[in-house]
C-alpha cells in the first residue's frame, strides 16, 4: 500500500466535503487504487467554528503558507478561494515547495493560470482543477484527454448555477428577477452579494480556462466580453416562450472563420428544441463540438458540497495514477498567444423596446431597421397594462441575421424618432 | 519527439477513421503529446478493396496475428469485432507479445473480458476501449476515473443507435417497426441483418462491461436479462405518448436494496419531462447515480466512422501520458463476482392488451388485476378500425408498483377468462 499524504486548506462547504468523502469512501478508494490516503493537516479561518464534518483528528495550521510548505505532504488542496491574497499564496508556495495541488478555485486561474501552470511544470508538479468548472461535470478531462485528437470549433456553456436557477425561476414561477433572486438566496443558491454570479464575471473565468484548453491558447479573461443577466426582466422570458426560446445565461468559446477565437458570456435566446433549453434550475451544461463528431453534451451539478468535493477527488486519482497530461492540454510553451477582435459576429437578434403608444410607431420602427440594413423576422406589438397607463406600449422583435452594431444604431435612431421612455432589451439568438 | 509505433487491424469504417485522424491530425497531436505516432502496419479483410483513405503507404499484412505480435509495434488497435475467432486471437497474441492494446470490441469484452483483462494486468500492458461502449461520449473514463470515489448506485443507458432510430422514427413518423427498420437500414443505421441490435445483445454486452465497472464485480454477461424491441408497435409508442411518457430501449444496472446488482436490458417508459427522453435518433446517453451527486448525463454520437475513432484517440493519449488506472477501475483482484438473483424488482408498468369487443370485458379485467394484487392507474380503451373489423379492442393499463410475476399472471387469467387473441405488450415504467 503506497501513502499519499494530503494538506487542505479552506474549510468551508466543499472542503468539508472532501474530508467527509476520503473518510466515508476510504476503504473503496484504497480498493480501487491500492493507496492510503492521510489527511496530514488543515487550515481555515477558524478552528473553533461549527462545521458538519469532525476536524478534531487533524493537525490543525493557523498558518495556511506553514501547511502548503509542510514537508509531510505530497499534495495540497487549496479551496480558499479568491482570485489572489491567501490562495494565490498557497498555491504558489505548495507548487514551489514540490507538491501536486488541487485547487477548485477559477478566479485565481482565470488571473494567475498562466504564471502557476508554468511554475507548475517547471518544478515538475501537476496543478489539476476539474472542480472549479461546472462541479461534477467532467469537463477538463474530456476536453483534455478524451476529445484531445480533434480540433474543437466551439463550446457552449451554462456555467453559474445561480443564474441558471433565477432564470429558470423566473420562467417557471412567472416571478421578477429580484423574487427569484431572493428565492434564490433563500435556498443557498445565490449569495448573499451574488454581483459575482449574476454580472456574469463566473461564467467568464470558467470559460476563459475552458477555451484555453479548447483552442490551445494562453488563458485571456481579459478577452471574454462580459454580459450579465440583471437586465432580464419577466417579460422577456415571456416574450422568448412565445417566440419558442428560452433564455439561458451561456458561455461560448468559438473559432470563427477569420481563426480568431471569440469568447462571450452573455444571455441568449435558445431554442427549446436544443439540448441546452432543457438545463434547468441550478444545473450546469456544456455543449462541445469537434471536427470528429457533431455535439457531446454533459450535464449535471455544477455546484454544492458533495459534488465538488467529488471532482477534487477525481484529481486525486489522477495525481495516484499518475496521469502525465499538461495541465492546460498541450505543454505551455506549445500555447498561442490569443488574437485580437476578429471580424464582427453576425447573429438573429431579440429586441424589446417600449414605445409611445400612437399610430405609425410600428412602421417607423420596421422603416428605420430597414435603412440599417436589418430584416425584421417578426414584430409584435405587445399587451401591458402597467405600460398602457403610462401610454407606453412594449414591442419585440425578432431579427434576421444582423451583427450587433447595426442593431445599436438601428435602435439609436429608433429612439431618436420615437421618444422611447427606457433603453431596449437586445439579447442574441443561438442556433 | 518520442515515437510510438502502432498496427491497425480492421479496416473497416472505425479503422479507416483511425487512419484518417492519425494523418489529418498529427500535427496537433505531436504538439499536444510531444510524440510522433506512426502506423507500422495494416491488416484487413481484403487488400484491394476500395476504401475511404489511402493505405497504400502503409505495410500490409495478410496475416493480423503475424502483425499483432510484430516486433516494431507498440501499440496494436482492434477494430475487427466479434466476441472471438480472429479478434480474440489478436488480442491475445498482441497481449502476450507486450504491447498496450486499443479495441472498440464489446461483444470481444463481454465474453471474454475477464480472461484478457487479468492478462493484460499479468503482462504489465493496458488494454483499453473506450470506444468499445457509446462512441464519442466518455463514459469509461468517467466512471473510472471522474467519479472513481463515489459508489454508483445506479446507471441507466441509451446504448444502441440503431433501436433509438428505429424508436425515434416510429414515434415522430407515425410508422411501423417494419418501415421504421427499413429506413434505418437505408440510411446506414441498422446492418442488413439486425438482430444482434434490435434483439437487445449489443446494449447488452455495453451493459455488463459498465455495470462491472460501476460496481467493481466482474463482467458478466449471462446474467444481463434481455429484451428487445421488436415487440413495438406504433400503438404502443402512441398510447405512451398519451400518458406522457416516450419509449426508449435502456440498458439499466443497479445496486438494489438487498445489495444485489440487476443488469437489465429492455423497452421502457420514460417520462417526457427526463433528460433521457430527450435523446432522439442514433444518438446515445448515459446517466449516472452517485452518492455524491444526484445525476450526471453524458449525450452525443454512440456510433459512426469519426465519433468512434475520436474516442480510439482518447485511448491512444491515454497510452502515451502513461496513466496508471486499472482497466475495469479497480486491480482484477479485488473485483467481486456478480451475485446471484436478488430481490423481486418492483415497477409501474404498462399493457396493451386485445381484447374481445362485448361488454363486460373491461370490468372483467379489472376485477383480475385486482385479485392478483394489481392497482390500476390508468385503463383506456382505445379505438382500431383494423381491429374492430376483427371484433376486438385494445385496452391499455398503467399500473401502480407491482412486479413481473404479478403482472404475468394476471394477464395469464385475463386471457383465460376473456379469449385474448394476442400476447400481450407488457412494457416497465422508468421513474
């Protein structure tokens, strides 16, 4: 039987969970990998704070940096969180000290992947994270390794479960998005400050790591072009119903045809005949599609104690089987630098505009998108009767293939000609 | 560079895939792997015959054994099927001559994955198959490696293309079994003898090579129950539709109450409102019950040229990173035996039933459930011109949670008492 000893740093939900997973599964674990696995020690913020796994049996560091170099450990688990400060501390320091790390910490790799995984490999140690993107969901190792031989054209994402939860809410419930993101933190969905969540900056740093393996690149957050889902009211998911969308918060990474690699978070209108409408609630999805098959689709938690804690363990049996994967899929020095903005994206488009409520507003609006070159697919004019009273009256549109531009201008001038009391809702259409 | 040396055999559609990616791809793959892969040999049924990619450049052998055991190889690929005969005798040879072997061969494994397992173990090579069960979807890596530290307690499969297109096309054409199999047939997805699909055996031998996996006993195929689909009828799939749910051929296997692992291959209702219901046309799905998460659902191409050799590839990364897993996830000896019989499972199920058209006749049904200790959920009668000209009516039945040994008698009273003219559909309900 071969030792494997274990640090872990940050004791909250999912540290707790991967104690209680290496405690409960301990015999099945050495069953299946003829290893004993010790937990060496742990850190949190606090040792006296009531926690639902026992700890007691553990040495104890106040000192997180003193465990991450700890000469008795082969591999530390860093679940802090936090794109730099203490977690960046703990993993640069455990890289250099010459232990594996698992980290399930997305911020710190969208912002520091590229120095640590290059630390990582120099010193010869694996930095494995396939639970910091979309939990249970085996993402990074079918992207890696099972998939590795085709070229990927794109991958679409639900990634934040907790925008996918209100979203869904919202539909379901027919409620506003502040209810279903009240109902949301009721439940432990949502965060008491979810601006993280649903501003879509999650999302993001999930996919800026997953398009680094996608596409072969250096990881470039500073590249995803960032919508979140605030500006998604009831109406529009009603709208999207009638039209037969639902509105999803997604991730793309794509290789457009000019070989620039765009990367967008942002909410889309899906068809509810598409695999991705049926994601529902708090879980996650993506969609991956290569040059040898049309579309793998792998759903599941993407979040929560347990499932986590699983895919942390996951790295932990890569690291005893000693798997000799890069860690971003092809060594670093192989890694393109990201393109810049490549040519303008052309998409179907949803728009809502709220508009006064007198005769010829819909053929000036139909002309208008004409002279910007824009097809108009449907217009509808819509019933409300908060609107009505304000003698305002809401229109939706559903667009032929047009880029996001023309649409801004088009609306410009929709405003200018029209005296609309509020700025549009512009979402884009998925195919 | 390293070099790694590889024989294909078989040069069938899978093979020539194999071929194609290794030349299309080589350059991404030497990046991703600092390893250059070149094809010592080939061997297939026949030299001359044309073929999809050029393999004139390649050694070609007559003999399969004599390349199987070739001093130059490493690596040999099987891609022949057949659960023995020449398959079985290149694996084995190829074992026993050191070389890490890749086979796409589930009827080869579920008959004689023991022996070559416990082989390949002994020698010290990796025989891996990846592309043995559901195309490109990674479903043995998953189980083996992703989700290694949980107990499976259940894992339900769409394994087999043909009888989800055959299933598809006769629920979204209105068509019979028999057109919907000719048209298959014609569109590539059903072999001109079929049986061996539509029968249930391949789902079958995917079955037993993943229940082993999932609860660490060995392969065994013998005790899979097996029914196919060729008892559909489109009455069936339309009365299913009335009551919500669609018909998919799944193969199933679980940790039931008394710890017995069942393995089951037959029709089932689902639910509309499930992930697997979705799952339409040749496409394959696989959904996995762990302890640590609810659900976790992998979807995409379970067969065809490219999808499959893409999963070949993942194998053949596998190899050239080294990884160290056991091939059924755990050392062969610490795998179980597979237990035997276990607890009566209990189900809702549904019947299709014709009957003689005079009153009485559905009371009389009623009244036979009920002694035999059978709720009723649903009883329809359903209107046939075709039948009615022959003075019967079908009647259709949900019932409450029963079992098999209820349901069989009662229909063996019912038949008594009221004449049927045909043998019953009798179909489980998947919750």
């Amino acid at each position: 039987m071969i030792d494997i000893r274990v640090g872990i740093i940050g004791l909250g939900s999912v540290g707790q969970g991967v104690v209680q997973i290496i405690n409960d599964n301990i015999s099945l674990i050495e069953k299946k990998t003829n290893t004993k696995i010790s937990i060496i020690g742990v850190s949190g913020k606090n040792k006296n704070k009531h926690r639902d796994v026992q700890i007691d049996r553990y040495q104890w560091y106040d000192d997180p940096i003193s465990l991450a170099g700890n000469e008795n450990a082969d591999i530390i688990i860093e679940l802090i969180g936090g794109e730099d400060g203490v977690a960046f501390e703990v993993v640069e320091s455990a890289i250099k000290a010459g232990k594996h790390v698992i980290t399930a910490n997305k911020a710190l790799l969208a912002k520091n992947g590229n120095y640590l995984f290059e630390l990582a490999e120099k010193i010869g140690v694996k930095l494995l994270f396939e639970a910091a993107i979309a939990g249970t969901i085996p993402i990074i190792k079918t992207l890696k390794e099972s998939v590795a031989s085709n070229t990927i054209s794109a991958i679409y994402g639900i990634l934040n479960g907790t925008c996918n939860y209100i979203l869904t809410s919202m539909e379901k419930g027919g409620i506003s998005f502040e209810s279903a993101l009240k109902r949301a933190q009721e439940l432990g969905f949502a965060e008491s400050d979810p601006t993280f969540d649903i501003e879509g900056y999650d999302a993001a740093h999930k996919l800026s790591i997953l398009s680094s393996i996608c596409f072969g690149q250096k990881i470039n957050f500073d590249q995803v072009k960032i919508e979140g889902i605030k500006s998604i009211e009831l109406d529009d998911i009603r709208a999207a119903s009638d039209y037969g969308y639902v509105i999803r918060l997604l991730g793309i990474a794509k290789r457009n045809e000019d070989d620039h690699i765009s990367q967008v978070v942002r909410p889309s209108l899906l068809s509810k005949e598409s695999d991705l409408s049926g994601v529902e609630w708090e879980k996650n999805a993506i969609s991956i599609r290569g040059n040898y098959f049309n579309e793998l689709l792998l759903s599941g938690p993407g979040a929560g104690r347990l499932p986590t804690a699983s895919a942390v363990m996951g790295d932990l049996f890569d690291i005893i089987n000693n798997t000799k994967y890069p860690s971003l899929g092809m060594p670093l020095k192989a890694l393109s630098n990201s393109s810049k903005d490549g040519n303008i994206e052309e998409n179907r488009f949803y728009l809502r505009l709220l508009l006064p409520d007198v005769s010829g507003t819909m053929a000036s609006i139909t002309n208008t998108m004409a002279k910007n070159g824009i097809s108009i697919d449907d217009i509808t004019q819509r019933i409300s009767k908060k609107m009505k009273d304000k003698n305002l009256v809401p229109i939706t549109i559903i667009t032929s293939m047009t880029n996001y531009e023309s649409i801004n201008k088009a609306v410009e001038d929709i405003n200018k000609n029209n005296y609309s009391s509020a700025s549009p809702n512009i979402i884009t259409i998925e195919n």
